[in-house]
C-alpha cells in the first residue's frame, strides 16, 4: 500500500472520530442556538413548501435528528479525502514527527472551514453562533490532526533498510 493507501486508511479511522465528536457538537449548537436556527429555517420556507406541509419546525427536527449520523458519514467522507492529501503535503508540513505535522494539518483545516468558511455562518446566524463555532471546531480537528499523524506514523511503510541496531532494539 503506496502513501495515498496508508493516509485514507489513517483518515477513514480519524475520520470517524472527528465526524462522532463534530456531530455531537452540531447537535449541541442546534439546540443552544434554536432560536436562531428556526428563524434562519423560517425565512427559507416559501409558499410552496410550506403548502407541502413542510415547516420550520420539521425541519429542525431533521436537523436535529440527523446532526450525529451526518456528522459520522461526513467525517469518514472528509477523513478519506484529506487523509490522502495529508499524505501528499506530508514532507511540505513543518514539524519533525508524524504526530507534529498531524497537528499542523488539522490546526491548517481549522483555519480553512471554521474560520474563514464559517464566516458565511456569521451572515446568516449572527456573530455569537460564530464565534461559538470556532471554538468548538478547532477540538474535533485537533483530534482528527492527532489521530491522522499517530496512524500515518504507525501504518506508513518505511523505505529506508532497518539497520542492525534498530532490528535488535526490542530484544
């Protein structure tokens, strides 16, 4: 298995826990920010939905009731692609060991999808549902970060022979 095989095998895994623990913070947020979620939801509703029957309270309910699943089907989705381009961009990171680099990697995703796409959130949600998002994203991606880089290190083969000492260490 090639580089691109052992970063999706680290990401998938990664993956999942960062899509568990993001999950579980979606749901927390919708139920902490209803107020304004539902209003967001209420002026998305035109006559025709709302002729379906469809209302802003079911779809919140969705919303709610999928946050979790969503959460772990889009992190495995997430884990795989970026575990592959973390193996791609792993000799272009800073950092001296695997673990360092994962952390560099995940504090870079937090920098990209909290920060500066979570602004489109701030638009629409207000700024305190922003900042509150900011804070409760870099934890799952510092997570995933520390995952990738610890399975990365432990599933990459080495190109490098093992010499003599290091075949002997353990004995």
């Amino acid at each position: 298995m090639g580089k691109a095989g052992t970063g999706a095998k680290a990401g998938l895994v990664a993956g999942l826990v960062y899509g568990i623990i993001n999950g579980i913070f979606a749901f927390i947020l919708l139920i902490v920010f209803k107020s304004d979620v539902m209003r967001v939801l209420s002026s998305t509703i035109t006559g025709s939905e709302s002729k379906l029957g469809i209302t802003a309270a079911s779809l919140y309910s969705i919303e709610i009731d999928s946050s979790i699943a969503g959460g772990i089907i889009g992190g495995l989705i997430i884990g795989l692609i970026l575990g592959v381009i973390f193996a791609y961009v792993y000799n272009k990171i800073p950092g001296k060991n695997t673990v360092i680099k994962g952390e560099i990697f995940g504090v870079i995703l937090w920098l990209i999808f909290s920060v500066v796409v979570g602004l489109y959130n701030a638009r629409i949600y207000g700024l305190t549902y922003y900042m509150v998002s900011i804070a409760l994203g870099i934890i799952p991606l510092i997570v995933f970060g520390y995952l990738l880089g610890v399975l990365y290190n432990k599933w990459n083969i080495s190109t490098q022979p093992v010499t003599d000492t290091e075949f002997y260490k353990n004995e």
